[in-house]
C-alpha cells in the first residue's frame, strides 16, 4: 500500500504603490490576478479530481 501526500502551498505579498493613476498598469494587475486564480482553481480541482480517483 502507498502513500501519497502533496501539499498546495500558496505565498503572496501585498504591495501598496504609492502611484496608481494609471488605468493600464491598474487592469493588467487585474487580469494577473485573474489569471493567477484561475490557475489555483484549475490545481484545486486537479487534487480533489484526483483524490475522488482513488
């Protein structure tokens, strides 16, 4: 029998910018962020897809 452990590890900084006029650099921050949750999702589902597999 084996045993298989992962582990979703996930680390962020928040930055503050004193300069957020700009509407560019305000929805490409938008769209990263976006994109990077929909990838945490994706991997979510990946493991629990995974675990209902076994």
């Amino acid at each position: 029998m084996s045993i298989e452990i992962k582990q979703l590890l996930i680390k962020s900084n928040i930055v503050q910018r004193q300069e957020c006029n700009e509407t560019d650099s305000a929805e490409e921050g938008l769209a990263a962020n976006e994109e990077l949750l929909a990838e945490c999702r994706r991997l979510v589902l990946d493991i629990l897809r995974e675990n209902k597999e076994r």
